[in-house]
C-alpha cells in the first residue's frame, strides 16, 4: 500500500512533495520491527483502540511524563492495525508519522499558509483513511495563527476517516489547554502514569527478555535493579520505565560490540555504562570504588590555589553525595561562595563542573546583574503570556538547563538580582523543581548551585562605616558575613547548604597562578607538535604580575594579560622564521618593569645556561646544584618536621575535621556571633595544616626525585627539582616564620616612619637617612619590596625631617615591629668625650582597607609642594588629614599627584587610629 498516489502532473507533483515533507511512512519501519513495544500498558492501548474506531473525529492524546512509555505505545498500536489485530474500521488504514512541526514545514510563508494547509489537507483525505501519529503534539502553541485551523481540519469526519493518535508531555498539555484554544478540545487525554515497584520490577523482566533475544547476552537481576537505582536517583526528570529500559539497552549494545563478548550483563556494566553516558565519575556513582578524597582535593586544589577553605567545604559536600545521604528532593548541593573579585570563585565551580561531570561546559552560569529590575523576572522564569514566543514562556533558566541532565548551575553577583528573583529561587533550593511560564517542570535536582558574591569584601562595597561602627579586629571573614546576614533574609540563608569564604590572594599565590597559566600556554597543542622547548625566567612572571594583578580585582585579568603579550610575542617568533624541531624559545622582558616581553628562537644545539631555566617560584640557589641539593635533604626534613610538629600536630587535624563535621549541620549557624568565630578559628587552623601539608608533598617529591637524577644530564628534571627546591624554600622560610606570630597583624605588610630627633640638627638628621638606607638596603636582602613614600624636608635644602617607607611582603610587620622606638648612633669626638644622634622609628601594620573612615569626621587639607628630598627626586604634593574625633593628624608629601598623597594618607591615618585604638583598649583593660 502507497501512502500516497502518483501525482499525473506538475501542479499534482508539488502537491505530493508537500505532502511527503509533511507525513513520513510509518509502514517500512514496522515490517523491519525497528519500533520498540510497550510494556504494562495492555488496559491503555485497549482504551484508544475503542476511541479510534468511533465514528465520530474523537482523537486520543496520550499525555505523561518524558519516559513513561507513549511513544513506545504509540508505535505497538500501529503495529496492531498494520497486522490487522485492531477493531475492524481501523484495518488497512495508512500508518503516517508527524509533528506540528514537520506538518506545518510544508506550507508557505505568510498569509498564504492556511489557504494551503486547508488544500493539502483535502488533497490528504482524499488518499484514502489514515492513522496518523503525531509527535510532541504541544509544539502546536510554537504555530499560533494555525492551530484554529489545524483544530477545525480535525473536527471534519470527512468521507475519508483521518484519525490522530497523538503524544505530549502532561506539563505542556496543561498549559496549553489554559490558553483556551480549540485545539486542546479535539482531543481526548489518556494519562499514563509512571510505573514503580513490583509492576516495574516484573516489566523490565519482560523487556530484557526481548533485549536479550535482539542482542544476544542475558540481563540478571542486580543489573536491572541497578539500572532503576541509578535513574531514579540521577534522571529525576524522565519516568519509569523508559528510563531504566534506555539505560539496559544501551549497556547491552556497548557489550555486544566488544570483542571479548560477555556471559551477561551485570550491575557492573550498567554502572560502568551509565558513567559513560552522564560523565559522573565512577567514584561517585559505584559503591564498591572507595571515595579517594585526596584525589578530589588535589584535583580542585589544582585548579583553585590559595583557597583550600573553600575546596575543604566543597569536599564536604562531595562527601555526602557519594554516601547517598543528601536530600533527593533538593539540589545536589546549595553553595554560597563569598569573597573579593578574582580569586577563585568562579574557578571552583568550573573545577567542581570538571570533577562531577568531565568537562568544564557542564557549567551554566547566569550573570544575575542581568536581571535588576522586576520585569527581569518573567525573562529568567518565563513569561504565562500566551501571546508570547515560547522562548520567552519557557525563561532563560529553562533555556539554559534544557537537555543538561547534570550541571553546576553558576548565579554569579546574586545580590544584584532583583528581590522578587531572590523568593522564587527560595522554592529552587527547597524543592529542586519549579513551573516556568510554559507550564514546563524546570527540575534542578541534579544541579550543583552555586551563588557568589562580593558583598563587603571591596573598599568601597558599603560606604558609611568608621571605626566606631566595625567592631575592632573584626576579620573580613566576619565583615562579609555580617553584610550578607543584614542583606538576606534569615529563610533565605537557612536554606543554603554551605557558605563558604574565598581570602585575598596574596602575591605569592598569584606568583603560582601566573606559572601555571603559562605552563597552560606552553602545553599547548602548536608548541608540542613542533618539539619546541620554552624557558623563561623570573622578571617575565613578575612583569605579568605588574600588569595583571591588582588588590582590587585579583587575578581576574591575569590570564588576559599572558595572551596579550607572552602569546602574541611567542606568536610572532614562530612565524616570521623558519623553526628546526627541538628548538629552545627564550621568553624575557627587555627594559626593565616598563619594558616588554620578547621572545628569540635558539637552535636546538644551544646550550642554555641554568639560570635560564623555567622556575616556578623565585628560585633559591639560582644555580641549579643537585650536590647542594642532595646535601640539603636530611637538615630540610628536620625542619618541616618541626614545622609539622607546631602546625599540624595529630590534635589539630583531629579538631580541624571535627570543625568541618559541624559545618554540615544546621544549628552550626543558628548562632551568628559563634559562627563568625568558628569558621574564623577554622580558617586559620586549616590554612596552616594545608601549609604543613604542601610542605611535606614538595619535600616528598624532591626526595623522590634527587636519587633518579643524581649524576645525570636530563634539563627537565633538573628544572622540575630546582623549581620545587625553590618553592619548598620559600614556604618553609613563611611556616617558620609563622611560629613566631602573636597576632593576626603579623604577617602583613608594615610603614616605617622615621624622624630624626635632637630638635631636628643636620646631624641626626643625617643619622635618619643612614636609617631609611640601612632599611631599605634589609628589604632588599630579604626579597621584600621596600620604597619611600613621604619625605619631608626643611625648606631650601635637602635635611630630612621626616621618612615614611612601605615594606611589602609576608611578615614583614612582625620582622619590624619591634624596631619602634628611639635608635641612638653614639660617636666618639676629638679629645675623648662622644656625642649621640637620634632618630625615632614608629612601625606600623599596613591594615587592610575594610577599615574605613566617616568622610564627616575627617578634615582634609592639600596643597601643591616644591623641592627635592634625599630619597624622593622632585616633591610635588602636601596632604595633611585630621581626624576630628580624636584629634589626630596626618600629613605626607610625596612625588605623585595631589590626589595619590592623599590616599597614602588616608591609608596612614585609618592604620593609625587603629593601632593607637588598641593599644588604648589594653592599657585600660591593664588598669
């Protein structure tokens, strides 16, 4: 039988091209048996079988979740009437397959589509009675202006029967049936709802006795238990039994395929299978893998350095998912990332989509500052308008989460969002499913959700609040968290899962983010092809850091910054000259800090001195001696070992993880006070633990590594040990220091003031300048970045009267603060007696600028300066600032503008106040 007749003409001809395009031939694929059955539904096909065969246009719309079997049903149906097992009306009847997207594909543009869809139509019943399914029967609302008409064609009864077997998803149908149209009413629903328990049980039996016979391995039992396990906790969006059936039948046409051929299927496969399938590890989905939890640390920490809070509360989370005892009806996981500009955040969540799902697109990130106002809402969860295009029903939340079985949902600034948007993502976090504005079931139960926020961790992220107002000492940890408890509401907060804190990053960690970015660069796929080696030295990263790191935005333009000048240098060298394999390529800057990167092409046979090797930290020795090194080993454990000891004794690990315990369960935050001083106690304890730990992995290594290469000539190697030689030197000089920190004002960087004393003679004002040099000439000693900020000098010549230096790097307050006080220089005289000069130095810590100053409470008073001083070439401003609640004052003259000194000052003045505050605070409590 032809589903259509041979058109006599050229009119007639494009009639039936229309047609073909609009309804495909079912037939062919029932006589090769490529339709699957339906199973459990015998009650259900009986039921259409008597509406189909009325008389009157009475067309079944089987309506049910995505897997619950229509289509399945729909095909064994047409089976039935092509074998001639039906009611007799229905026999010998056309078997056409279509959708009101393809039924509508054939039609013209514009006015002219329904004139024609009324012609084909009568053209179609006129080739004679036809059972016709239709397809995703609710994509009808996407064609507005011909759905009365469709509707109006399906009414006819026509001389020739046409009737309509149809399939939608129940949420749709319902919301389709809401708009009123006549459309919905020429059809008669049959639900069909899921199938579970004993009854799923006893079909998927029958069904893998069918897969069996077509592929030839048996199914047992604890591989079909196995498939209803995994769907119904991972695949809450699709029902039973399609779900379990796909997943069987997949499994059994991976096996079949492979060469070794199997006995049968067990739950082995269909796990194995199914990790496949949704790129979940195996980790996390097969209980007899046992959860490697140093293997997932490592691999977040890899991609998020300086962070480990962070990834230890993520790891947390991670934890419970693979025991099994989250919440199925919630989300996967609630988060909270908390914290300055680039540092991490959005990383974590890249690197948390990367270990969950295999790769780092399974990450859907909204940027909420997209959605402000209140109109915003209907465009992120749909707009009910049924005027509108069902785009914009469905919301962007649904647009983006469509066909993403699993994903780690990114709600980046979710402060900005509007705070109508804040309530309905309450019943996301709650209940894991919301209805967007098309009647869909958005379900985000297998999401990881992740808000961030830079709430109060930048300067100027709240405007008014002094020192009155902060309580003194408070922690940033402890400002950000007090700022998101008066921002959100208690309900809101009480359903996230964990906060977790992200810290400044300080320039060490940048330093490590910068290499690895570049060893990113130089991995890639145009280098490794050519056997090119790359070598670059210190002054290339801490070029990129002058450029790509500042204290407001972190990291954020880092990687920028290495494709703008490290690539396109490297870029250009490669194509304008002709590269030998096995060719060294030299990165480094020419002109100094406000030079540029350059990058030369070497010969395969230049020999290339250690010091151009590639570090990976500022390297100590600079020359590569792996004697020296060797030599090292025995004295270097004894002081991690030391380290470890103070650290990361056995008891502080024990009370770090019983801390992380409680952060799981909800009384934890009840108390916001204790809270706050909880995780700030947390925090300081894990981030040593993790130092003591990192210590003892590079030491490890190196160990490891020395007695491979000893004697030997492998460059690589010998790099690979230098760099991590260097790295463990410098973090173990940073614990060791650490030891003899008394306050969380230590490690940061210092201001050194210095004025000479004895009324201000030449004399001890040459004794201060010796100071300043004898302090800048330590800094450089150590590594630390020193400079002179302020210099006051007396007028019409260059004695100092007054000093001010900022030294930069890790512990440099607590190396200084004891250098606070009257420095006296006693020198002898010509007839036996002496003479002494003096200078006072005053030390104070650079605070962090969360500490801010009422612009009401403070007098500012900027002129323009003349004149040269000692250590400052030209002086060109005067700032003086007083603090009228106190009574302090400050003043500096400096080289940069008026507007530079007068932030210098600023800073000088809230690092004042602060200390002098405390200090107060102890005298009293002495007294």
């Amino acid at each position: 039988m032809t589903s259509f007749p041979t058109a006599p003409n050229q009119a007639s001809r494009l009639t039936e091209e229309r047609l073909r395009r609009m309804f495909s031939d079912l037939r062919p694929r029932l006589e090769r048996g490529e339709t699957r059955r339906a199973y459990g539904r015998e009650a259900a096909i009986g039921e259409v079988l008597r509406l189909l065969q009325s008389p009157l246009p009475r067309h079944p719309v089987l309506l049910g979740r995505s897997g619950v079997g229509k289509s399945a049903m729909m095909y064994q149906i047409a089976d039935l009437v092509r074998r001639g097992d039906c009611p007799e009306p229905l026999r010998g009847m056309r078997l056409l397959q279509t959708s009101p997207r393809q039924l509508l594909s054939g039609l013209p543009a514009g006015e002219a589509a329904i004139a024609a869809l009324r012609e084909l139509w009568s053209t179609f019943r006129e080739s004679g009675p036809a059972l016709v399914l239709l397809q995703s029967a609710q994509e009808a609302a996407d064609y507005p202006e011909l759905v009365a008409t469709l509707a109006d064609l399906l009414n006819d009864p026509g001389e020739a029967p046409i009737r309509l077997l149809a399939e939608a998803r129940a949420d749709r149908w319902s919301h389709l049936q809401t708009k009123g149209t006549t459309y919905t009413r020429v059809f008669v629903p049959v639900m069909l709802s899921e199938i579970e328990g004993e009854a799923l049980g006893a079909l998927l039996q029958a069904a893998c006795a069918d897969l069996e016979v077509e592929y030839g391995v048996p199914v047992n039992a604890s591989a079909r238990e196995r498939a209803v396990e995994l769907t119904q906790r991972y695949i809450p969006t699709r029902a039973q039994p399609g779900k379990a059936i796909q997943l069987l039948e997949e499994t059994l046409a991976m096996q079949a395929g492979a060469d070794d051929g199997m006995a049968e299927i067990t739950a082995r496969e269909v796990t194995e299978r199914f990790a496949t399938m949704t790129q979940l590890p195996m980790m996390l989905l097969d209980d007899e893998v046992l959860w490697d939890e140093e293997a997932v640390r490592s691999h977040l920490q890899g991609r998020v350095l300086g962070q480990e809070l962070a990834v230890e509360a993520t790891l947390q989370r991670l934890s419970l998912l693979k025991a099994g005892i989250h919440d199925p009806r919630r989300p996967l996981g609630v988060f909270f990332f908390l914290g300055p500009t680039g540092v991490g955040k959005t990383e974590l969540a890249k690197a948390l989509a990367s270990f969950l799902f295999g790769r780092d697109d399974q990450l859907v990130r909204l940027n909420m500052t997209d959605y402000t106002e209140q109109w915003q809402f209907a465009q992120l969860f749909g707009d009910a308008d049924p005027d509108e295009p069902i785009e914009q029903q469905r919301g962007q939340l649904a647009v983006r989460l469509a066909d993403q079985l699993f994903s780690v949902l990114l709600l980046d600034e979710f402060e900005k969002a509007h705070p109508n948007i804040f309530q309905r993502f309450l019943q996301l976090f709650d209940e894991g499913i919301m209805i967007n504005g098309a009647g869909e079931e958005v379900n985000v139960r297998n999401s990881i959700i992740i808000l961030t926020s830079n709430l109060a961790s930048s300067g100027g992220a709240i405007e008014e609040w002094g020192f009155a107002r902060a309580t003194r000492g408070e922690t940033l940890e402890q400002r950000v968290m007090r700022s998101a408890e008066s921002f959100f509401a208690p309900e809101f907060l009480n359903r996230i899962d964990g906060v977790v804190f992200f810290h400044p990053l300080d320039r060490a960690t940048v330093r490590r983010i910068a290499f690895r970015e570049l060893n990113d660069l130089f991995r890639r796929e145009g280098l490794a092809r050519r056997g090119i080696h790359l070598e670059w030295d210190d002054s290339v990263v801490d070029w990129i850091l002058d450029r790509g790191y500042s204290q407001h935005y972190g990291a954020r333009f880092l990687r920028r910054q290495i494709e703008k000048s490290v690539s396109y240098s490297l870029a250009r060298a490669l194509i304008t000259q002709p590269i030998a394999r096995g060719s060294h390529v030299r990165i480094y800057v020419v002109g100094g800090p406000r030079g540029e990167i350059k990058a030369k092409v070497l010969p395969p046979d230049t020999e290339v001195s250690s010091g151009n090797v590639a570090f990976d930290v500022e390297t100590r020795p600079r020359d590569v001696d792996i004697a020296r090194i060797k030599a090292a080993l025995p004295e270097l454990r004894a002081r991690v070992e030391r380290v470890a000891g103070v650290h990361a004794s056995p008891a502080m690990r024990a009370e770090r993880d019983h801390s992380l315990e409680a952060l799981a369960h909800p009384e934890f935050w009840d108390n916001a006070e204790r809270a706050r001083r909880r995780m700030q106690a947390l925090g300081a304890l894990s981030a040593r633990i993790e130092l003591v730990d990192g210590l003892l992995q590079l030491l490890g290594d190196i160990e490891a590594l020395v007695p491979e290469i000893y004697g030997a000539s492998d460059r690589g190697k010998i790099a690979a040990v230098a760099r991590t030689y260097g790295e463990l030197l410098i973090n173990l000089d940073r614990a060791e220091l650490d030891l003899h920190f008394v306050d969380d004002w230590d490690p940061l960087d210092a201001w050194v003031t210095i004025t000479p004393g004895g009324g201000g003679d030449g004399r001890s004002a040459a004794w201060a300048v010796e100071l300043v040099e004898m302090y800048l000439a330590w800094a450089r000693s150590r590594g630390f970045e020193a400079v002179v900020v302020d210099e006051a000098v007396a007028p019409g010549s260059k004695i100092l009267l007054r000093a001010r230096l900022r030294v930069a790097g890790y512990g440099t307050f607590a190396l200084l603060r004891h250098e606070t006080g009257a420095h006296r220089l006693v020198e002898g005289v010509g007839d036996g007696g002496r003479t002494t000069r003096y200078a006072n130095v005053l030390v104070w810590p650079q605070i962090d600028p969360d500490v801010h100053l009422l612009l009401a409470d403070l007098e500012l008073d900027g002129a323009t300066a003349n004149g040269r001083g000692n250590f400052l070439k030209r002086l060109r401003s005067r700032v003086t600032v007083t603090h009228r609640p106190s009574n302090r004052m400050i003043e500096c003259v400096g080289e940069g503008s008026l507007a530079e000194t007068e932030a210098l000052t600023l800073e000088l003045m809230r690092a004042r106040i602060v200390v002098e505050e405390q200090e107060s605070g102890r005298s009293a409590a002495g007294d």
